[in-house]
C-alpha cells in the first residue's frame, strides 16, 4: 500500500525576473556536475547516491524554502507512514548507506535502534520520518543554497562542453547569482489543488484552507481545544481528509465535524503485498515503462486505489466505530460523514462571520441542496503538478521539445526517457533531469517515496560527466564509523568558498 503524502513538499512561486537594482554575481569557476532545483527527499536521496557513487565530483542544490520542513502541517500524533522503513533514502540502492533509517536510529545510540525494533512495526510514525528526513538534509546542508529561487534557465557550451546557465535569486543576500552545470535535475514537488470553486474566493476566507496547511491554519484561527464547540467541515474522501477529520473530533471534543465526499463509501486503501509487488516494486518501473500507451494507463487505471482517494483501513474501522457510537444516544449525532456529496457555493457566514456552504447531492434521488455555516473548512482535494511549475525552464523550451510541449499546453504531461532525462534537439546544453512528472510513463510510484532511492542511483549513473570521469569505474563506499557518528557531515563533492555560505540559515 502507497496512500503517501507527495515525496515533496508544496514549492514556491519561482519568480521570473530579478529586480532591476539587482548585484549579480557570476561565477566563472568550474561548471558543477550536478545542480538540483528543489530538496526535498527526492533530491536529498540523489545527493545521497552522488556522494556515495561519485565521490570528488561537485553538487549544488536550491531551495526556496529557509530550512528543510516536509509537510510540517500534517504531522498528526496518530499519522504513520503507510511504507516502510526500508523504502529510505538509500537503502534499496545500498544497503550500507549512512543515510539510512536504522542509521538514522543509530546515531542516537543503540537504545533508540533497540525502542523502534520492540515496536515490532515496518511504520514509523510520520513525525518520526520527517525527523529522519530532516536529520538527512542537515548532513548535506553545506551543499545547498537555503533561501533562493531559480529564475532562469539557458543551454549553453563552454569549450566543447554542454552546459546549463542558472541565475538564481538569492532572497537572504538579496542578490542574483549565475552559476553552471553539466547536469540538471529538476524536483518542484507536488502543488496543493485547489477547486476553482475556493480558488476564486480563497484569498478573503481564511477559513478555508488545504489540509496541506492543517496545523498552521488552526494556529492561525486559534481555536480554544477545551471550549471550541463550532462546527467544522472537511471536503474529500482520501488519507489526508480521513486524517484531518480524525483529529478534529480528537482535539476538539466540543466541536461538531461534517466530512463532504462524492464517492458513495470510504475506500480501503489496498496494503496486500501482491499490490506492493506490482505497483511499487522498484522492479515495476522497467516493466512499465515497456508498455503500450493503452497498457500503461489499463496498469494505472487497475491500480488507482492503491494511492488515490483512498484510506487506510485501521482508520477507516475507527471512524466506523464513532459513528456506531453516536447512534446509541438520541439527538442529533454531533459529527457526520456524508457520501455522494458536493460543495455547490461558498459564501460568507451570518454576519459576515464563519463559512456558509451550500451542499448537493451527486445523485438524482439525494433530494434538495442544504446549507451549514463553519467556523473552518479544509480541503483533501490531493494535488498536481502543473506545467507552471517548470515555468523557469522557457528558455530552455527550443533545445528539449517534450519540455516545449508540456510548457506550452500542447502536451498534457511530460515526456522523459527512461533514464528520467528529457531529449535534446541539439548538442547545446547539458542534461536535464525531471523527477515526480513522469507517472504516465514510470508508473504509480514515480510521485512517491517508495522508488526514490533506487531513482537516485538511476539518474546518477545517466550524469553527462567529463570523459576521464565516465570511464572511471566506480564503487559504492562501505560508510567510516565516522561518517555514521551524530554529527558527521558529508560533502557532495568539492565545493567552492562560494557555496560554503551560511550553513547554515535553518
């Protein structure tokens, strides 16, 4: 079973232009052989596998974020991983990384490797798994450039070489910076969807809100756990909606909790392991990607509820169990899941206070539409990935034609090779990597974390790398008793006083 959060956390709006009063400084020095836009756990497992398999080589990674958070606002005191722990960032491709989770357990001393064995679980928490991730991207810091946004890009040759030309906006020193790379790699993350509905009056109801910023928006609303008895909505049928809707009635005893999804029932997510075998194997992904169009979207379509709009089951048997309860004492029951439901308008409460929807049936024997008023909505309406968030790679739209397309609207998704690489028409420019777009032709997992350090190694070993380097062979190292100490930092590669920059802001 799958039903993960996206393996990125929601990016940024990247800017487009640099303000005209802008420095830039441009960096003449050696080009690097990896660039990532983006680090979440995807590109913390490439850096990961670069480290290990490319030792002396030099990588960069930005992120608009200040400091590495994956989805601070859904870690919930029940929330679990719905893989395990094995599905890390490295073991799948070494099973000796540092990088692990047992390592990760480890550094803490073998108490804590013991105290997680006795849970006799394969899946940690979440809050432990965004400590793990977090514990990861700390070591690989001094490879990355906190604060920034990639405003551009443009292919490129130096002397024979294919390059990309990056400028970059770096928010904290307020300057814009131009660097180069042999190799791109390209992981945006997922975006929170938004229904046009809330999209077109979200900015004057902070109310409502994506269940992608729960926690925040309850910290922001300040609703009073012991006193609060208003009634809340939440609108979707899937993990997170479940989740949310779970809490709620958790941390707010007095509150009354209406949950508003179109299918007629809950699904379980489906945990068997013959379903792991065929959808999420890393295997999976080769097998896939030799298929028919029409076979990869029958294998897509076969699959769907081992990931989308789906629940887990243990949670699923507990928001059974309130219901039942509710139904033993007389009265209105104090918090509902309705199925076959939509939200048809979205307006200001009595007042101008609160939320007011208007809720219809999607069926035709379901009767008039009614009306509730809320205190606070949240949205488990999943998320995409939109073209726009490749929208810094226009310049790049003439040398790679798939990237063309997608940017364009002309093609609904895009297309990479197997290698994750997009096509290039001509020699100019280096390798461009996009990871987390390629479902369509990788497969359910390539939106997950359950591939992603097996991806890591893939994309490593397709690096356009300078000939004496290509040739070399290369081994994975078996990691110091150094390296797995508490503190132990790994560089990717040989940085520049450049990029030792203030390790630094988190």
């Amino acid at each position: 079973m799958s039903v993960e959060l996206p393996a990125s956390s929601p990016s940024p709006a990247l800017l487009q232009t640099p303000p005209d009063d802008d420095l830039v400084i441009k960096h003449e020095n050696e080009p690097y052989d990896l660039l990532g836009v983006g680090f979440g756990p995807t590109h913390i497992a490439l850096a990961v596998a670069f480290a290990e398999e490319r030792p002396g080589k030099r990588a960069l990674f930005i992120d608009a974020r200040e400091t590495f958070a994956w989805h601070p606002a859904l870690l919930l005191p029940a929330s679990r991983m719905q893989i395990s722990f094995l599905k890390d960032l490295a073991t799948f491709r070494n099973p000796q990384s540092s990088f692990s989770f047992v390592s990760y357990l480890h550094s803490f001393g073998v108490d804590r490797l013991a105290s997680f064995s006795n849970l006799g679980s394969w899946t940690p928490s979440r809050t432990e798994w965004a400590s793990y991730l977090a514990w990861a991207a700390k070591r690989l810091e001094s490879n990355v450039w906190w604060s920034s946004k990639v405003v551009s890009v443009q292919p490129t040759t130096d002397a024979g070489d294919s390059l990309v030309e990056i400028t970059v906006r770096d928010f904290a020193r307020q300057t814009t910076r131009v660097v180069y790379a042999r190799n791109l790699s390209l992981a945006p993350g997922a975006t929170p969807f938004i229904p046009k509905l809330f999209g077109d009056v979200l900015p004057a109801f902070p109310e409502i809100a994506h269940t992608s910023a729960y926690l925040s928006t309850l910290e922001r609303l300040k609703l009073n756990a012991a006193t609060f008895s208003g009634r809340v909505a939440v609108v979707g049928g899937g993990q997170s909606s479940a989740e949310v809707f779970h809490d709620l009635i958790s941390r707010f005893p007095n509150a009354k909790v209406d949950m508003f999804y179109r299918a007629s029932a809950l699904v379980p997510a489906d945990d068997s392991p013959f379903v792991n075998a065929r959808a999420f194997d890393p295997a999976r992904t080769e097998e896939f990607f030799g298929l028919q169009t029409q076979e990869r979207s029958a294998r897509l379509a076969e699959f769907r509820r081992a990931n989308y709009a789906c629940v887990a089951p243990e949670l699923i048997e507990s928001m059974y169990k309130l219901l039942y309860l509710q139904r033993l004492h007389p009265g209105e029951p104090q918090h509902r899941i309705v199925p076959n439901t939509e939200v048809l308008s979205v307006e200001r409460g009595e007042d101008g206070v609160g939320v007011r929807l208007t809720i219809g049936s999607t069926l035709s024997t379901g009767g008039a539409p009614t009306t509730g008023e809320y205190a606070a909505v949240f949205l488990g309406t999943g998320y995409h990935r939109p073209s726009s968030s490749l929208s810094f790679l226009a310049g790049l739209a003439s040398e790679y034609p798939a990237l063309g397309a997608f940017l364009s609207g002309a093609a609904p998704a895009l297309e990479v090779g197997r290698d994750y690489a997009l096509e290039g028409s001509s020699e100019r420019g280096g390798r461009v990597f996009v990871l987390g777009f390629s479902e369509t032709t990788h497969g359910l997992s390539e939106t997950l974390l359950s591939v992603g350090a097996v991806r890591a190694g893939e994309v490593v070993a397709a690096l356009q790398l300078p000939a004496a380097a290509a040739v070399a062979e290369v081994s994975t190292p078996v990691a110091s008793k150094t390296e797995r100490g508490r503190s132990a930092h790994v560089h990717v590669g040989t940085l520049t006083p450049d990029s030792e920059r203030s390790p630094e802001r988190d």
